[in-house]
C-alpha cells in the first residue's frame, strides 16, 4: 500500500502554498522515519521554529509553565503572529508534559526541557507550520491522518461494490454483447440489494477486579482520562482532571492506588506523557 501515498504537499497546491516564504523550501529539511506500516515524514521542530521567524519575523512565542517540579513538567506554548497580539488572540497552542526518569536517557535527564520542545513543536504544527508534510493523500480516497496515525484499507470490505457478488446490478443477457438480448430490444433487470444491518461495535468493559496488566492492554487515554477516583483527596475527580490541575497526583495512583483500574489508567496516561 505504500506506493499508492502521496504527500498531500505535492498534490494540492493551497496547501504548499500555506505559510509559504520565497526563498525558503521546508520539504529540503523533512526527515524520514520508517515504521511497521510504512515510511512517514517529519520536520524537527528546529526547522519549524526557522520558518516560522521567516514567516512572521514580528511574531512571539509564549511558553507557560503548567506545572513545574522536580518530577515533573508541563509547558503550554501560544503562537502569535505578531508582539503585539492580545493573550487570548494567539494562533495555535500545544501542550506536552515529561516525567523525571534516570533510566531514560531520551527524556528523564532533561525532562523540562523535553517538555518545553514538544510543546513549541505541538503549537508550531497546529499553526501549519509542519503538518503538510505529515498528512498523506491516496489516489481515491480523501482521507487524511496526521503524523503517528496510519489507516489500513480492507480490500476485501464488502461494503464496497463488488460485480462478482450478489446484490450488484445486474443485466440480462446471452453472453454476445453486454447488456443486449439476442431479440430486437434490450432488457434490463435491476437486482435491488437487500439492506444491511448495521455490525454493532463490541464494546470493551473494564472493570477494577481485571488484572493491571489486563487492562493496560486494553486502555484508551479517553477510557483512562474519565476514571473517576473514589478515594483520599482526589476523590469525585477524574484522571484527566486531576492531570491538568495536579500532576504529580496522576503519579501517586500510579503507585499506590489499590483499585485495579485507577491504577492502570493513572499508569497508562503516564506513559502516554513519556512517549507523546
């Protein structure tokens, strides 16, 4: 399936044209990374920055402390198109947060500043300075998947229309010429397709008496962050709340929490955060 993708950069020219500067040619600086599914496209944040000075040479970027201690870090980053603009009048923000972890040498010893990147490389893509080049375009489908998403395609789907199968239309015939009969008029006969009955999508239940490393499998970071914690100070909160109020708490029930499931969602966002 890979020979079929396009960027979606070279096949549609308003979005080359998105942020454009004479001169200066960002798809030069694109690197690749190959994966299971394929080879994708990423621009470093450093070359995004680059362009966006080029671009915006009276632009700011506003880099806020979310949360900021000796484990832990979140950074929000506001893109404004001038120095000028209002603080609730910027173009595109990005958020990220990394954990403090001796063992990781990538993002445990310069944890804030790991933090502090991705989130200016976050904002800068949400401003269109990176994302062209992680879409991808296929021939027939108008589908398109940021950088990190890859879509498969069934071909055998019978949804789609298939001549060989029943229920396709249909024409009455001998075999001599298509569509005709051998009389003097032609006939046709419509095989209406019976309706399908929509498939009903199996729901996954998770439950506090599963096995930690069960439902770590299984977890979403939608499932994670709407776990409500039924306990100590952080109760009647969920997960996504207590992150974006008190992080180092989302830690705390990592280790501790005695329900199964709170446990494996507040150890699932966290490793979500290392990997974002």
């Amino acid at each position: 399936m890979n020979e079929l993708k396009e960027m979606l950069y070279d096949v549609n020219d308003a979005v080359k044209a998105l942020n454009r500067v004479e001169g200066f040619e960002p798809k030069d600086y694109l690197r690749e990374e190959k994966t299971e599914e394929g080879v994708s496209f990423y621009l470093d944040t450093k070359y995004r920055l680059l362009w966006f000075r080029l671009m915006y040479p009276q632009g700011k970027l506003v880099k806020i402390p979310k949360a900021l201690n000796k484990e832990y870090a979140t950074f929000e980053v506001r893109v404004y198109t001038d120095k000028n603009d209002a603080d609730d009048n910027f173009l595109a923000n990005g958020f990220a947060s990394r954990y403090k972890d001796d063992a990781n040498e990538k993002f445990g010893l310069n944890f804030v500043e790991s933090a502090e990147t991705a989130a200016l490389g976050r904002a800068l893509k949400d401003a269109g300075f990176g994302t062209q080049f992680c879409d991808i375009a296929l021939p027939n489908d108008q589908t398109i998947v940021d950088a990190g998403v890859h879509i498969s395609f069934d071909l055998g789907d019978d949804s789609l229309p298939n001549p060989d199968e029943d229920g396709a239309p249909v024409e009455e015939g001998d075999g001599t010429e298509a569509g005709k009969t051998t009389g003097t008029e032609e006939k046709a006969t419509t095989v209406t397709k019976p309706e399908e009955k929509p498939k009903e999508e199996e729901k996954v239940v998770l439950t506090a008496d599963m096995p930690v490393e069960e439902l770590l499998k299984k977890m979403t970071v939608d499932f994670a962050k709407e776990i409500v914690i039924d306990y100590g100070i952080d109760k009647g909160k969920t997960l996504g709340k207590l992150a974006q109020e008190r992080p180092q708490g989302v830690q705390y029930h990592a280790s501790k929490a005695k329900n199964n499931l709170i446990r494996a969602g507040a150890m699932f966002l966290l490793e979500q955060a290392k990997v974002a």
